[in-house]
C-alpha cells in the first residue's frame, strides 16, 4: 500500500507529538479517541523502529510490506481484497468500531525506550476482551502482545496479568464521569 507522502509524514508527526495515533489508513485519516482497548491484530508482524526524525519513512516501509495482510485476511473468507483501514466483511466476527473498519494501522512511542511500534491493529469494548484476544493472537502467531491500550481513557493494562501498567498517549485531564 502507498499513501501519499504527507499523509505518512502527518501520522509520523503525530506519534511524535502525542506518543501514538491509530490511522484508517483507506481514508488517511488519524482517527480521534474511542473508549475501545486496541491490540496489534498480528503480533508477528509488529516493527520496532527508533522513533526519531526518520519515522516517516519507517512508517512508509511498513505499510508497503503489509499491505498483502488485508488482502490475505479478506481471500480468507472469500473476498475481494480490501485496502487498509476498510472493512472486508464480517469474516472473523471481530467488532467494526470507527465505521465499520475492522483493521487501522497502530502507532505507539514507547517513552521509557523512544522506541515506536508499528501495527495492524483492532479492537475489543472491554479490557478483558482485548486481553483475551491479545493471549489468542500472541498465541497463534508466535509472539507475545506485552499490553492493550484504550486512547481515550490514556490507559494501557498487561496481557500478562491484565492489570494497568500505566498511562498511554497524550497527558490530559480525565473527562468527568471517568
């Protein structure tokens, strides 16, 4: 998948600025906060990169080599390929948040290591549901999901225990009722 340079450099700039972004990536747009738990839908495909001054073209390799996961996902279940961030059907009952996509690409900036990892990410309602995904997933491909994060509420929480493990994204105050 290509997107045009500045969309690239707008997600890059973000996960910069605000320690992560999730991007529909059929539409370029950066997707605002909604109180889901996210997780990388195939961990084994996670990239670690340095987050610094060259995130753009990291981020720009990324999606070029996976850009076919979509596509494998939707012939699956019998489908035409879908372009990332667009819902290909109803193929593995996961939720549809954001309009019906089921798959966003994922960025978060590990502060403790200025490290960014780079996903294909999804999501769950529940802190519960995103653990439990997160163990099958890691499971299945091979590769342990280390934390599922909700933006909106700045919370990260550990697959291993599922406890918080801390706050994720951008410092804001709570919102009342939270």
């Amino acid at each position: 998948m290509t997107l045009r340079r500045p969309v690239v450099e707008r997600i890059a700039a973000a996960t910069l600025r605000d320690g992560g972004v999730t991007a529909d990536l059929r539409t370029g747009a950066l997707l605002p906060p909604v109180d889901a738990w996210y997780l990388p839908r195939r961990p084994d495909r996670t990239r670690i990169v340095p987050g610094d001054d060259f995130l753009a073209g990291a981020v720009a390799d990324f999606l070029a080599a996976e850009a076919p996961l979509l596509g494998e996902e939707a012939a699956a279940c019998g489908e035409e390929p879908a372009a990332f961030g667009e819902e290909p059907g109803a193929c593995g009952g996961e939720p549809a948040p954001h309009g019906g996509a089921r798959l966003w690409l994922g960025t978060w900036l590990n502060p403790a290591t200025g490290r960014c990892y780079l996903d294909i990410v999804t999501r769950a309602a529940t802190a519960a549901e995103a653990v439990a995904l997160a163990r099958r997933y890691g499971a299945v491909h091979g590769r342990p999901i280390v934390a599922v994060c909700n933006p909106a509420r700045g919370l990260t929480v550990a697959v291993a225990d599922g406890a918080p493990i801390g706050v994720s994204g951008p410092r804001r105050p709570p919102s009342p009722g939270r």
